[in-house]
C-alpha cells in the first residue's frame, strides 16, 4: 500500500489510519482507452478522477462548429468540472482522452459522504478547488498579457509529454493562437538550440 498512487494524492499523516483507508478504499481505479470519453457536452458529471497516468484534452465546441482545447490533463493531475460535478448541471466541454489512461474514480455520492465526514478531505477538496481556479485564472491573464511563444514553452514546460502527443491544431487552439503560428514558434526555438 505505500507505493499505491492516491498515497502520493492523500499524506497519511494529514489523516487519521482509518480515515486514510476509507478514502483510498473509496477510489475506483479504471482504464479509459485513448479516444474515449470521460464526459460529453450535456451530461452530468456523475465522477471526477485523479490522472496515475496517460494524458486528457477538454475541449468546447464555438459557434462556428471548430473545437478549441479548454485544458489538457497529465499523470498526476485532478479531472473535474467543478460545475457539472458540484452544481449537477450539464457540462458544456467535451473530456477525452489523449492517449491511454489509468485513473482512480469516486462517485458524487462517495465524495458527498467524505466530505461531510472527513474534516481533513473537505479541506484538501477546497485547496484543490483553489488551486484549479488559479490556475484558470493565470491561463486566462496569459492569453491577454503574454506573448504566444512564452505561453507556449510554459506549457511545454510544465507538461513536456504534451509536445509529443498532442496535435498541433489542439496545442494551438488552447494557446489562442493559429496552428500556423505555433508551426513558426517552434521552428523559431528549434533554430535558438
């Protein structure tokens, strides 16, 4: 059990020894093949998942039919649409997966009862709510302050395997930028190594 991977997610000693085991015990682990979906514009998020591995893409479709990546999603990280999941409204992104991914899984009604019952996971749940809103916050402030080539490398930095396993198109759209351009972006520091 030390090497479990919800070990890295929950420390042990932030929580009591049986309420670390009934949370680690809550999580499902599942396995979603690249190209399926975790959730499709419309529905309710029912789960949310940690990431052990593999790589996710949220995207929304606009008005003119084009689907723009909203944020992508590597091993280690939370997938959830807080919306959806907290408010129960239908989500209005698509969540695929990239490559081939191993998650761990909880239920809304398991999330409901560990939340209201473990102080120590309803605090950890609202870190990872702050967190995911700085993170949209940043990403938004980055489009507007930024120029394209620096979002670009700390995106790569950041999540390196998203070079090699994303589209270009994709990688653009969440960038706000043309294919094109990011085509221009990375030949230019290419030609800077």
């Amino acid at each position: 059990m030390e090497d479990h991977f919800l070990n890295k997610i929950f420390k042990a000693e932030n929580y009591s020894t049986d309420d670390f085991q009934k949370i680690i015990q809550s999580y499902q682990e599942i396995h979603i093949k690249k190209g399926d979906y975790f959730l499709r514009e419309g529905k309710v998020a029912n789960h949310y998942w940690f990431i052990q591995s593999g790589l996710v893409r949220s995207y929304a479709i606009d008005p003119s039919g084009k689907d723009i990546s909203t944020n992508f999603y590597a091993g280690g990280d939370l997938l959830i649409d807080w919306p959806s999941f907290f408010m129960r409204q239908p989500i209005r992104e698509n969540i695929q997966a990239i490559t081939d991914c191993a998650c761990w899984q909880l239920d809304f009604n398991t999330f409901q009862n560990l939340f209201h019952s473990i102080e120590a996971f309803r605090e950890q749940g609202r870190a990872n709510l702050v967190k995911s809103y700085f993170t949209l916050k940043n990403h938004t402030i980055s489009i507007i302050a930024d120029q394209a080539k620096e979002r670009y490398l700390k995106l790569i930095k950041e999540k390196p395997e998203l070079s090699q396993n994303v589209s270009l198109k994709h990688l653009a759209s969440y960038l706000g930028i043309t294919d094109t351009s990011l085509s221009r972006i990375r030949k230019e520091i290419a030609l800077e190594k």
